[in-house]
C-alpha cells in the first residue's frame, strides 16, 4: 500500500475512546497525535543508554536519522526500506496508531540474520525519545532465517525525563524454522512522552523466541505484544517488567496466538506501582481449532506500594482445540505492612525495607532473563525508583 | 540504670482498647528474664510494642532504651541502636534469600552505626560467621539459599530466627514465644542459641506461656504476666511452682486460663 493510502487509512481511523474495551482503562483526552511535529529535522538528544554491553551491531535514531555505528559481516543491519516485502504482513494498518507509524514512518532498521548464522553477542538499537512537541515514529523489522541464533536488544530512552514528545513503534519479528531469537525491548521514555507501540513476532517450526520487555517510562499510551506460534513445536517465551510512579499510566496489551499442534507459549508480567500511578493489563491466549496440544501461560501480578496505585488485570482465554492446557493468573496486591515491619525490626529503613521486598517480588520475572547484564539493569532501574528515605 | 527500662508502661491497639495497663521492668545485660503469662495476657502486645509495631501505640509510662525513649524511635532505630525482637510468627519474603536478607540488615545496622557512611560487612568474614553459625544451631546449608521463610516449617522458622539474632548480636532480645511449636531437640538447640548469646554484652526476655523452654534457658528472673500487668515476680522457682499450679491463682475471678 502506498504512503498516501495509508495515511488516509489512518485519517479514517477514529481516536479510541474508554468505550471501546481495549481502551476501556486508557483515556486519551487531550492527546493528539497530529499535534506533534513529525519527524522533526533537527536531531534528538542523543540517548542515554540504560546498559553497558558489548554488542555485535549497534544503531541509533533520533529525529535526524537512523545511524548505524557498527554492524556485524555476515548479516544485514541496515536502514530499512520502505519496499519490503514483509513490512507490514504482522502489524497491519488496521488501528490508528499502527497506521499512523505505517503512514509517517521514515527511520527504521532491518536486521536479516541468514540461515544458520549465530551471533555471541547481542545487536542493540538505541532510540531516542522525541524532543518536545516532536514525535518520533520508530519502524523495526527482523527476519531469523532458519536455524540461525541471536539476541537484539532495543532500547528507548529519554536523557531528559520531561521531555514531552509522541513515540509510536511498530516492530516485526519473524523468527524462522529452529531459529532462537532473544528479543529484549526497554521503555525508559520521558515521563511526558505519549508512547504507542505494537510488536507482533511469528513464530516457525520449532523456533524459541524468548522475549524480555522493561516498562519504566512514558506518560501514557498502550504497548502490545503479540505472538503467533505458527509453527508446529514453537515456543515464546514474554517476560515483563514494569515501574510506574506519579501519575504514570501504563498500558500492555497481550496476545498469544496458537495457530499450530504442539506449541507454547509463556507470558509472565509482574509490575510494581508507587504514587498515584495506574496500570492495566490485558491478556488473551487464542487457541484456534488446529492448535492441539498447545501449552498456554499467562500472568499478571501487580504490586501496589501507594494507597493511590491502582492497577487492572484482564487475562481472556479462546479455545477452540479440544486438546490443550492454558492456564493464567493475576493479583493485585499492596506492600504487607507486616512484611514492612519485620525487615525495619531488623535494622532496615522504611525505603530499604520496600526496595528489598520490591526485589524479592520481581525475582521470579528477573531470573527468568538469560542476558546477565539485562537482568542486572533492570534489577538496579526497579531498586531506584524507591526514594532514598 | 537498666538497658530497657519500662516505667508505668501501657499500650493501645488501634481502636483504643489498652491491652498492655501500666508495666515495670528492667532489663540489663547478662540478664535473663522470663515474662510468663496466660493466652491473651497481652504479652505479644508488649512485644511487638517494645519493638515498635504500628498497630501498638505506647499511650502512657515510657520505654526507655539505653536512656532513650523508645516512642520516638522507628522499628529500624530501635534495631540499629540493638533491640531485638524473635517474632512468634515471623513473616516470609518471597525471593528474598536468608544470606540476603542477613547481609542487607547487618549492613543497615552497620551503617547506621558508622553515622550513615555504607560501611558494608566483607563477605568472606560474613559467609564464615554465617556457616559457623548454621552449623551450631543445626540448621541445613541450604536454607541459606532459600527465600526468607517462605514455605519453611514452624520450626526452621523458628531456628532462623534465632540464626538471626546470632548475627545480629543484639543487646536487648525478647523472645516471644520461640518455644511454641517446637520438638524438644529444637527446642534445646534454640534454648543454647539463647543462652550462647547472653552475657556481658546482651540480656533477654523471653515471653513464654509454658515452663518448659526455662528448664534449658534457667532464667534469673519470672514475671507473672496476667492482663495486662504484672502480678507476681520472683527466681527460677516461681516458674515450677506456675508450671504445678497454673496460673488460676494469678487470674481474677471466674476466668480460665
């Protein structure tokens, strides 16, 4: 579809409002998304990374470009062009936002790794938050050609958290037969950054795609995460990790789709609100008629550390196989004052005492991360946000 | 002057009642006492009120640690500057590991004491102290990985809590209720762990229903505890004579004990 075509699409689309479901807990009043300068030409400030990682790849984008700083031999790391032929066959053009970055979007990278090929260390894309009134539209696609192995981190971050700018990012995984792909995507947005995202990976005949998403800035918007497991013996694997404080509000929005006998899927998200910070939560595991033998998990389990928080959990099932084992979980629950008191009788202070019982909490999600300097990352960017009291 | 002195002492829940109705007691190092009392006398009260529970206010009298009034102090104060308490029923923290959970309150209690300046425990010197201690209460290496009482029985719970306060080398421990719950083997090695840590350096109380856990602990002083006060006070021997009489005499009319 052509440029022009889209953006009409995405003119005809209307704004979701809290009557339709999906945005039932997620209210857009006074966000508009063609209020933002688009694709401003002056350039961002440079990232601040979250990591200290050697990596095989590394690329940049801002508002001026996309910048490749150092790309591996043997695979494609490269700007992607507007004339591929996959863009678009996951995330399609049919919701406002998807459309919008369908529309807009100028700077986005291809990661192509050929059959067979395996990389030790990890390719990482930094993005950068768009500068105020700019908004940056953020365009990923990779393609793991059959049996090959690697880990791609994304990582957007703002060097000023009060940058009040729109980030909207669409990204495309294909994960091809017995490949194994880490895909690792951190949200450290401005806190007065609209950010809207839509991530869909398909994947093949015995492929792992194992899943890593860190949600710590922005002010509001709505990330979906979507899986087919289209494959005969596929297996995703999602685990989440959110922060949220002051009047943060964040909003995923899950899919584990089972096209294909004998698949899996394991989608664990725990996050921990402070303030008067909210959080909703959607999962759904779509078994369809084909999809015997499909093993389904899902969880959801938020932590309240303010009177104010407040966080919704809907996890939704879909079964249409006979054959299947879907199970799913979700609570909501505050810090225990008892909790509290036990470490303080032992010499803890108030805020040592809910950051390590904050750790304790996030520990099953942690261990759950392969990439070691990832998992330390985001383990010290959950422990800052309790104030040193 | 006694380390924790309790002057005319009373506590209140949250709704007002007064649970704990005007309480003297001192305790100094090298001292042992026993409070024995009744269910429902008001001696976890007394306790969780010692150690600063926020759902027990001290309404009346004072608790003074080292010359300190305690109602000014948080629960972390009052841990840093060397109370301890060994909970009846301690809480679990999930994926918090007991070496992680120790090292992080030493290193609260040392930094605290170093007037704020991180001055963290060197691990090998804490792992050593750590497994030495382990061994000496009977307590299995790999609890020590395991998350802080998280799925543990009664009496690893219990254990642990004295590993603890091995560790943490208090100068005032209260014990409340350590003995309940536990086999006879557990309790004499909780007893020792008791016993090991008084002396010049540390006084206890410990809170206990039954006479039992004085066989091993040998307290030099018993107070009987009925209703929120003390009614009786005396040696070791007041224990035995508790222990054959009940505590019927002690109680007002027409109650059970």
């Amino acid at each position: 579809m052509r440029r022009a075509e889209l953006l009409e699409r995405y003119r005809a689309l209307p704004m979701p409002t809290t009557t339709d479901e999906s945005w039932r807990f997620t209210d857009l009043k006074g966000f508009d998304p063609d209020a933002f300068v688009q694709n401003g030409h002056a350039p961002g400030p440079g990232p601040r990374t979250m990591l200290e990682i050697d990596v095989a790849g590394l690329a940049t984008v801002d508002g001026g470009g996309l910048e490749i700083e150092r790309a591996p031999e043997g695979i494609r790391f490269e700007l992607l062009d507007e004339s591929h032929p996959q863009l678009g066959e996951l995330v399609a053009a049919d919701e406002k936002f998807a459309a919008q970055n369908a529309a807009q979007w100028e700077h986005g990278l291809l990661v192509h790794v050929p059959k067979g090929v395996v990389l030790e260390q990890p390719l990482y894309v930094r993005v950068a938050n768009p500068p105020d009134g700019e908004a940056l539209f953020w365009r990923l696609l990779v393609v793991a050609e059959p049996g090959s192995r690697f880990s791609l981190i994304e990582d957007l971050s703002a060097p000023d958290p009060e940058l009040a700018g729109y980030s909207n990012a669409v990204v495309e995984l294909f994960v091809g037969q017995d490949a194994r792909v880490e895909y690792v995507s951190l949200q450290n947005l401005a806190r007065e950054t609209w950010h809207f995202a839509s991530h869909r990976a398909r994947v093949g005949r015995d492929a792992e795609l194992d899943w890593v998403a860190g949600g710590f800035g922005s002010k509001k918007g709505k990330i979906r995460i979507e899986n087919d497991l289209a494959g005969q013996g596929a297996t995703s694997r999602v685990t989440g990790a959110y922060f949220a404080d002051g009047d943060q509000h964040l909003d995923y929005d899950t899919l584990q789709e089972h096209q294909a006998p004998n698949t899996t899927s394991d989608f664990a998200f725990k996050g921990a609100l402070r303030d008067e910070a909210t959080a909703v939560w959607r999962g759904m595991i779509r078994v369809e008629p084909d999809a015997q033998k499909t093993n389904a998990y899902q969880e959801n389990r938020n932590l309240l550390l303010s009177p104010k928080a407040h966080a919704d959990s809907i996890p939704g099932l879909e079964i249409q196989a006979n054959d299947v084992r879907c199970t799913h979980g979700a609570t909501v629950s505050q810090v225990d004052r008892e909790q509290l008191f036990y470490a303080m009788a032992r010499g803890l202070t108030q805020s040592d005492a809910e950051r390590l019982i904050l750790r304790g909490f996030f520990q099953d999600v942690l261990d759950r991360i392969e990439l070691e300097p990832v998992r330390e990352a985001l383990g010290e960017a959950l422990e800052a946000r309790i104030p040193q009291g | 002057m006694a380390l924790l002195e309790l002057n005319d002492l009373r506590v209140s829940l949250e709704d007002g009642t007064e649970i704990v109705k005007g309480v003297d007691l001192d305790v100094s190092p090298g001292e042992i006492h026993a409070l024995m009392g009744p269910n429902g006398s008001g001696k976890s009260s007394l306790a969780y009120a010692l150690m600063g529970h926020p759902a027990y206010e001290i309404t009346g009298g004072e608790a003074l640690f080292d010359g300190q009034d305690v109602s000014e102090m948080g629960a972390d104060k009052r841990a840093q500057a060397g109370l301890f308490l060994a909970f009846q029923y301690p809480h679990a923290i999930p994926g918090v590991t007991v070496t992680s959970f120790l090292r992080s309150a030493i290193n609260a209690i040392r930094k605290a004491r170093a007037g704020g300046e991180d001055d963290p425990v060197p691990i090998p010197e804490f792992r050593k102290e750590l497994l030495e201690a382990m061994e000496h209460l009977k307590i299995p290496r790999e609890l020590a990985q395991r998350y802080l009482n998280d799925g543990f029985s009664g009496g690893e719970k219990k254990r642990v809590e004295i590993l603890q306060m091995a560790m943490l080398k208090p100068r005032i421990a209260v014990l409340d209720e350590t003995d309940s719950g536990l086999d006879i083997d557990a309790l004499r090695i909780v007893a020792n762990g008791v016993r090991e840590l008084v002396g010049p350096e540390t006084g206890a109380l410990v809170i206990t229903h039954y006479q039992r856990i004085l066989n091993h602990i040998k307290p030099d002083f018993v107070h009987v505890f009925v209703d929120g006060r003390i009614v009786e006070e005396g040696g070791p021997e007041l224990a035995h004579k508790l222990e054959e009489e009940g505590y019927e005499a002690f109680l007002p009319e027409g109650a059970e004990a």
